[in-house]
C-alpha cells in the first residue's frame, strides 16, 4: 500500500547513504582511519586528566568534533581555491602578528593573544598554516627557486613572523612555525652541502651543551640570543636535579610518571602520578607522560607508530601531488605534525627542552586542535587531487 | 623537480623513522630498563607515613608513687612544605604564643632537617588561652596545626633528678648515633628519646614501638585514603626499687649540700636510694633547655648537672678501715689480738704520719682500730702489707671497678696498685705513698657507689651485690608484671669469723666510738663508720672568692653504715662535700635514713624483706 512511499523513502535513503559514502571515501582512507585511531587514544587519554575537571573531557568531545568537521569540509575544497587563500592569509596574519606587538594581551609574561571583541584569537597559531601556504604558492608561482632574489624573499618570508613570535615570546609556536617554512624550503630545494653543515652544526651544538653543560649553566652566565628563562630550560634539561622541587619538577615528575609506567603500565585511571596530580599541565602539554604511566612502552609505542603513519602517508600524499604548490604543501605540513610530535614526546621524555608545544590531536586544548585540523584537512584536499588525476575521474560535479 | 621531490620526501621519511626510533629508544630506556628506579619513585611520591607517637613507660617507685608519666598537653607544629609563608607565620606567632629567639633560632635547625611532608615542633604546652587565639586565627596560618600531644612531666621537679634523667628532642648528633648503630629505622618519626639517668638506661623498654599510619597523598600532600595502619606500641612502665619517700628525705636532709648517697639491700642489691644533690629539674630539658638555664646550671660551681652518685670519686677516708682490717686478715698480716702502740703517729723513715688525736690512743688491737679509728694502725698495717697486696686482698670488693648498676655512665674510680702507677704516671710506687693507702687516702678515689656495695658485703658476711634500681617491668595494657632477674651475689670467700669481727667493731663504733652520739637509742644495732677525707686542691682554673675557697678546702665528710647489725636489711654510704668531721654532717643523714627505713616506714606497714 505505501510501497511508493516505502520506495521513495528508501530512495532518499539510499542517496543520503551513497553521497555520504562519497563524501567520506573521498577522505584518504589510511589517512583517515590513523586519524580516527588517535582519536580514540585521545578519549582515553583526556578522560583519565579529568577526574578534577568532568567538564574538561566534555569540552574535549566538542573539540575532536569541530576538528573533525574542519578537516572534512576543507578536504572538500579544490588545492586551487587553496592558493587563492595563500597571500591573504599570510598577510591577514602578519598584520595581526604586529597588532599583538602593540595591542596584545599579556599573560604569565608573554604577548600572544588578540581581543577581537567576540573572541580572543592567536595569530601565531594562524601563521603556522599562513607560513607554508605562502611559500608553497610563492615557491609555485616562480616554478622553483631560482636565483638568490627569489631566495631572499623567501627567506624574509619566513623569517620577518617568526621573529614577530620570538619577540612575543612563544619559542615553541616559533620553534613550529619556522619548522613549516623551512620544510617547504628543504621540499623546494635547498642544496644538499647546506642542508649537511646545518645538520652538522646543531649536532656540535648539542654535543657541546652536553658536555660543557655544567660550566655553561653557572648561575652567572648568560647566553647570547636566548632569554634567561629559556637558558634555564635547557640547563634544567641537561641537570633536573638541580632543583628537584623547581625548575626541574616537570620533567621530573614527567619522567617518573613515563617510566613507572613500566611495559604495560598500571592501567586506565590507575596512573599515580597523573591521578594524584604529580604532574603539571597534565590533561594539555604534558598528556603523554599521564598516558605513558597507564598504558607503559607497549601504548607509547603504539602512539609512535600512529604517528608515523600518519606522516608517511601524508608524505605520500605528497608525492603523488599533481602541482608544486599541492605538493610543497602536503610535504610541509606533514613534517610539521612530526614536529609537533616529536618536541612534545621529546619534552615529557626528558630528552627535549620544555616548550609549550601539545601532542597532536591528543592533548587537550581548541587551538592546537584547530590548526591541526585545517592542516590536516588541507592533506585530506590534496589527496583528493591526486585521486582525481591518477584515478581520472572527479566525483565532484 | 618531481624526481627531486621524490627523493627529498623520501630521506624526510628516513629522518622520521630515525627521529621516531630515538622516542622508541628513550621510552624503552625509561620504562623497560629504569622501569624499577622510576617505580620506586613513583610510590615514595603517592605515599607518606604518619608517624603514631607510642605512649612511653610510666616510671614508678616501690611504693607505687608515679615519678614520671605523660601529661596530655597542646602543642604546635608546622608542616613547612605547606607553609606559605614561614616568616610571616612565624612572626603572628610569635605574637600569640611569645616566642623567643631562641625557640625560632630550635625551629629553624629542626625545619631544616626535616623531610618534605615531616612536621616540625614549634612549642609545646601551650595554655588555655593560647590555643584559643590559635585556633582563631588558624586559618590564616597554612601548615600550622595544633595538637594534643603527650609530654613527658617529672611530677616532683628536681627531685631524684639524676636517678630519673631526662628524656629530650633527638639531636642530630643522636641521629648520627642511631645511624651508626644502625637503629634509625627504629626512631623513625621519633622526636624524644631518653638522654640520661633511668630514661636513658631503660630507654628501650620505656620508648615502645612507634606506629605507623600509611597514607596515600597528592601533590599538594592532601590526603586522599589511608593504605594502612600499624598502630603504636606502648612502652613497659618501670617498677623501681627505690623508696621515694626516703629520696626525699635524704634530699631534704642534705639541704643545699654538696653529695650523694646510696642505700641498698645487702641481700639482693636492690638499691632503696640513689641520691645526688645539689639537683635540677628535668622538666626543662623534655623540649630543649634554653641557654640561659643551661649555662646557669652548667657554670655553677655547686656542678648540679655531675650525677654524684654514679660519676663522683671521692677517697673514701676512715670508712675504709673496715676493709683494710678484712684484707689484712684474709692476707695473714695480722690477727685479731696483735695490737700496736699508737703515740699519735707514725714514722716511717724520718717522715712522721699524724693520727687524727694527736695524743693517740695507746695500745690498739683490731676491733678498737675500728672503734676508735685508729690511723696509727692502719699507716703501719698499709706499709706491713705494701700497696700490692692491699690491692689484691680489697679489689674483691669492688672498689676500682663499675658496680654493674643499671645506669650509663658509672664512674670506675681508682684501686691503686704499682702497676696502676706506672701505667698511669710512668713512676715506681714510693714507700712513702703507702701509708695514706691505709686510712683511705692518697690515690684511692671511688664512688659512693661502689662503697655502698662493699658496705654490704660486710653486711651480708661477704658477698658482692649487683645493685639495681629497676625492679621489674609492666606492661601497661595488659598489667602484667615481669621481674628482672637479678645477678646471684659473688661469695668473696672471706672467712665468716673475720667478717663478724669486723662487724662487732662497726657497731661499737655507734655504741661507743666515733658516732656513738649520733645514733644514741635506736631501737635496732646500726653497724657503722665515719670518714674525713681530705680535699687535696681546686682546679687550677676555678676562681672563688677567699671564703668560698675556704669553705671548699674543708674535708668531705662520710658514713657507711647497715642496720640491723643482727640481720641486716640495708646498707648505705653518703658523702657530704666539704661536711668536716663523718660524725658530724654524714652521719645524722644516715640515721634519719635508718630510722626513716626501720622505724617510720614499718609503722605504715612497710616492712623491708
């Protein structure tokens, strides 16, 4: 009798299901699913920092979301709509980069927040998509990097914010920020001998800091170019037990919680160090060492090696990319969720200065939640390209 | 370009995977390798011991009297890891509880020391009103807490001090005392400990075990559960032999005298009194003395800190005759009837030995050398004897060697020998130096002590006491009561005859020599001998006036005695510093011990056994 309607409705149905299925096979599968995986870790992760604060996990569902939903609608836009947003956001974000310079609001010592009126906003978080972008576009518009006047504009391209944000100061926003163009930069060709020397330098530096550590950090020594705040982060790196119940009581803390936690850790909500607030900042920056504590080597690792996929695939991606731009971008962006991923697990391991750089898509907090989310879905987009060019058709109409 | 990219994309995948191996490796390294290290740490971070203070002993007399006990009392500390501000708080307290310097200058050593979740004891005994204005403002003082807390309180003040001793605040040299012999571990959220007299000798009984309340903390040291709860042992209650009331009779009787003196049973060495004065009061040292009273008391010449009983050495003048006249008979120097003539001195070379009655006292056999005390006598008897054998035949009662009391610290005094004198000066023994020997002089220098045990091995017809003055312990819960053992006396082996002999002429000397007048109608036999030992010099150091120095260069004065002579139940021995003549200041001192012992005491039906 309502056979029709019965047939109508499973028709309407049967077409939301399909576009559906379009829309979300349209997403990089593998990409996707490494996604969902940390996700999920990331529920686990912030449930078990919240027994202080149940508003905070609530808060964290809503932030996994409005990721989520950015990254699905920015996969839906075309990497040529993309380079159209390259030079306006770029420059959107410089001029509020200065601003903050001048009408910034100051907390805890450092200048990074805008008021807008309706909300507070971070310009140095938009400059971490802004920097890649622009010298993708740019490096794409003079098809390479010839000639050193093309060098030089990019090099202030990238330098001129990330000495805004050093001024602020925010050395882990700066630290990501420069890390994105500079692998667009090392993805557009820098040469090779540049590449070694710069490789061998840090190397020395690090050596050197290790082994003149203790004379280095003498209470009345100071170290050109590096505030005495951040001077003492690194001394308090190479020596947390210098001052166990100050300066050194993060990494500390971060490293008893990471290495109690033994092969298979204490359990869900059994973590000691984490539950009875041992650790600092330990629902955002420091999420990992409260993780490492419950879930031991066998959960840290599993955490590694998501992450691994995830910037592999978006290599990939990238290479598969069908235009400079798409492809710079993809490579940058990806090295940059390596980066985020490494200076986090670095700094709660101990092996790293603290900076305040969160753990990808797992610690809590909207911004870093955001930003990533738009570089991620900017992969998602340029995957899709490469599925148009090498599969041949378009699923969009 | 695309070839390039191909290969660029490709060493940044290699880095990654060597970045990401580096991650691998540091968590393998903290949590497979320093897996333990870290494990241990994590649980000495969530878990904190809260020391439960144990009860200590109660300290009785034989009667009962309660000498020393636990006053439930208020006291402050502070947690100084949960101090906001220490200063500030130290300073509203100061206010409130009128604290001095020096109480702030103990904290501040204390809080130093202290672990990061420990509290510190800022003041005990705190009054009504204090605590009131405390409480009030409590709020506004992180960290400080108010409690009730058991003090130690010597209810008779100076009383018996040096018998009692006193318990104070672990020091950091204690700590290292107990770190050494490995007993930390039993102090552990300890704050007092025994440092002298009975408290100190019986402290293992006394403290009990401390218990332990296992918490689990958070950062910040908030509680969230208790793990586990081992609660307190008390510590045993000591039952002492001494009879307080005759403490403070002696002590009353001695008045602001210099001395000591020591009552035991002849039977069993159980010590009825054990008396040093001048005193002080223990209950300024349970929390610390302050510098004023301690350098007061440690300054003053009358040196009422030195436990006389125990640590004092002093010649035991004519006292010493009884001794001699057993040793001499034990060597076969003499017999009873040899006599000698005593002209009122002694010659030996051209150096002539004055007798205390410088017309003498004619012709002097054994029993009236004693009675009348003879130094005559006892100068020839010295040098016939020769200082070897004297030593050999009194060393077997005690003199020269700790008694084995039941307190720390006892004193061993000097039997002098040829030996002794070459060990100690790296000289020949001189003739001339033997006669003093005789009469209780010269390098003889025991303490009161040990006189009183020789004193009772004549009572007991030669045997050697342990003395002892805990009696037994109890267990405060339970009651229960578990005596001591006691060391069996050491027979000496003196001949029974020579020993009674000795005996007949201690007793005349209350019927009819030296302190016949003292102890005139008894109603039981005193057997007894005074002393006047000579005060040879002050210390080269010590500055007093002309008429202190005088008084001070007066002979000390001493008494032994044991009643009753038929049966004797005590035996004592007692020095007045600087007292003159054993008749006149130690002996009357005896004799209201005794009658206080024999007459008054039984009266209320407490008879010794």
């Amino acid at each position: 009798m309502n056979s029709a309607n019965q047939r109508r409705a499973q028709t309407g149905w049967r077409a939301l299901a399909l576009w559906l299925r379009i829309r979300f096979f349209s997403l990089d599968q593998p990409l996707f699913w490494l996604m969902m995986a940390i996700f999920v870790l990331s529920l686990f992760a912030v449930y078990s920092a919240s027994h202080d604060d149940p508003d905070r996990f609530i808060n964290h569902l809503r932030n996994l979301a409005m990721s989520l939903t950015l990254m699905c609608v920015l996969s839906q836009i075309p990497s040529v709509q993309l380079q159209r947003a390259a030079i306006p956001l770029y420059i959107t974000s410089l001029l509020l980069l200065v601003a903050v310079q001048f009408f910034g609001e100051t907390s805890k010592g450092a200048t990074r927040w805008l008021n807008i009126g309706i909300t507070r906003i971070q310009p140095s978080e938009i400059m971490k998509i802004a920097m890649p972008m622009m010298l993708a576009w740019f490096i794409h518009r003079k098809e390479g990097l010839e000639g050193w006047r093309n060098w030089l504009a990019a090099c202030l391209m990238l330098v001129v914010p990330t000495l805004f944000i050093l001024k602020q100061p925010d050395l882990g926003t700066a630290v990501l920020v420069a890390a994105s163009g500079t692998f667009v930069l090392y993805f557009a060709g820098i040469s090779w001998r540049l590449l070694l020397w710069v490789s061998l330098a840090v190397l020395m530096l690090v050596i050197l800091l290790i082994t003149l550590g203790d004379a280095a950090c003498a209470p009345d020594i100071s170290w050109p170019g590096l505030r005495e705040y951040q001077r003492q982060r690194i001394c308090t790196l190479l020596n947390p037990m210098q001052d166990p119940l100050g300066k050194g009581f993060h990494i500390l803390q971060s490293m008893i919680a990471v290495g109690s936690g033994g092969l298979v850790g204490k359990g869900w909500l059994q973590g000691t160090q984490t539950q009875l607030e041992f650790i600092p900042e330990r629902a955002t920056d420091f999420i990992f060492a409260g993780y490492a504590e419950e879930f031991g080597f066998i959960g840290a690792t599993l955490v590694v090696i998501l992450y691994l996929g995830v910037v592999l695939r978006g290599l990939w991606i990238a290479i598969g990319a069908p235009t400079i731009f798409s492809r710079l971008l993809s490579g940058s962006l990806s090295l940059m969720i390596f980066t985020y991923a490494f200076v986090n697990l670095g700094m709660v391991t101990g092996i790293l200065p603290v900076v305040g750089v969160p753990l990808p898509f797992i610690s809590y907090g909207g911004t870093a939640m955001v930003t990533l989310g738009i570089g991620l879905g900017l992969i998602f987009s340029i995957a899709r390209d490469r599925s148009r060019v090498t599969q041949g058709f378009s699923l969009q109409r | 370009m695309s070839t390039d990219f191909r290969v660029r994309a490709t060493v940044a995948a290699l880095a990654v995977f060597g970045f990401f191996g580096i991650l691998i490796l540091r968590f393998a390294n903290l949590q497979v390798w320093h897996h333990e290290d870290y494990a241990v740490k994590a649980e000495n971070n969530r878990v904190a011991l809260l020391p439960i203070q144990a009860p200590r002993g109660k300290i009785f007399d034989r009667y009962g009297e309660i000498l020393a006990r636990n006053d439930a009392g208020f006291s402050v500390e502070i947690e100084p890891a949960r101090a906001k501000n220490l200063d500030e708080s130290l300073a509203v307290l100061t206010d409130i509880l009128s604290l001095s310097p020096a109480e702030i200058k103990r904290f501040k050593r204390s809080a130093a020391e202290a672990r990061k979740f420990d509290s510190v004891l800022l003041k005990s005994k705190l009054t009504d009103a204090q605590v009131a204005r405390l409480v009030v403002q409590i709020d506004q003082l992180p960290g400080v807490r108010v409690l009730r807390r058991n003090l130690r309180a010597y209810p008779f003040g100076s009383s018996s001090s040096h018998l009692l001793g006193h318990i104070g605040r672990l020091s950091r040299k204690d700590q290292e005392m107990l770190e050494q012999s490995e007993r930390a571990s039993e102090y552990f959220g300890v704050t007092h400990m025994g440092k002298l007299g009975i408290e100190r000798s019986y402290e293992e009984q006394l403290r009990g075990e401390v218990g332990f309340q296992r918490i689990e903390v958070t950062a910040s040291g908030r509680t969230v559960r208790e793990l586990a709860l081992r609660p307190a042992v008390s510590g045993e209650d000591l039952l002492l032999s001494i009879d307080f009331g005759l403490q403070r009779l002696v002590e009353a009787a001695y008045g602001s005298r210099r001395g000591a003196m020591v009552a035991l049973s002849p039977k069993t060495g159980e010590v009825f009194a054990f008396v040093s004065m001048p005193n002080f009061d223990p209950n300024h040292f349970v929390d610390g003395v302050d510098s004023d009273l301690w350098n007061e008391l440690s300054n003053s010449i009358d040196k009422p800190l030195l436990n006389r009983a125990l640590r004092g050495i002093y010649p035991p003048g004519s006292t010493y005759k009884p001794f001699m006249a057993i040793a001499a008979l034990a060597s076969g120097e003499r017999r009873p009837q040899d006599t000698i003539q005593d002209p009122g001195y002694f010659m030996l070379g051209n150096h002539r030995f004055r007798d205390s009655r410088p017309e003498g006292h004619g012709t002097v056999d054994l029993k009236k050398s004693i009675v009348v005390s003879s130094d005559t006598y006892y100068y020839k008897l010295a040098v016939d004897m020769g200082v070897d054998v004297i030593h050999q035949y009194i060393s077997p009662f005690g003199f020269g060697q700790k008694t084995g009391i039941d307190l720390e610290g006892e004193a061993a005094g000097i039997l002098p020998s040829s030996e002794w004198k070459m060990k100690r000066f790296g000289k020949e023994w001189l003739t001339g130096e033997t006669p003093s020997i005789g009469i209780g002089q010269g390098y003889n220098s025991f303490t009161i002590l040990q006189l009183a045990r020789a004193t009772a091995a004549i009572a007991n017809g030669g045997k050697l006491v342990r003395p002892q003055i805990v009696r037994a312990f109890r267990n405060p819960l339970s009651g229960k009561t578990t005596e001591i053992p006691r060391a069996p006396a050491q027979e000496l082996g003196f001949n029974p005859e020579w020993v009674n002999l000795v005996k007949d002429a201690m007793v005349g000397v209350n019927i009819s020599g030296t302190s016949a007048g003292v102890f005139r109608g008894t109603p039981y036999t005193v057997a007894g001998k005074t002393g006047t030992a000579q005060v040879f010099s002050l210390g080269q150091n010590e500055k007093y006036s002309a008429g202190r120095i005088a008084e001070r260069l007066r002979d000390h004065s001493l008494y032994i005695a044991f009643a009753p002579a038929e049966d004797p139940k005590v035996a004592l021995a007692l020095v007045v510093e600087n007292g003159g003549f054993g008749a006149a200041s130690a002996a009357p001192i005896a004799r209201k011990a005794l009658d206080y012992l024999l007459i008054t005491r039984p009266a209320e039906g407490k008879v010794l056994q």
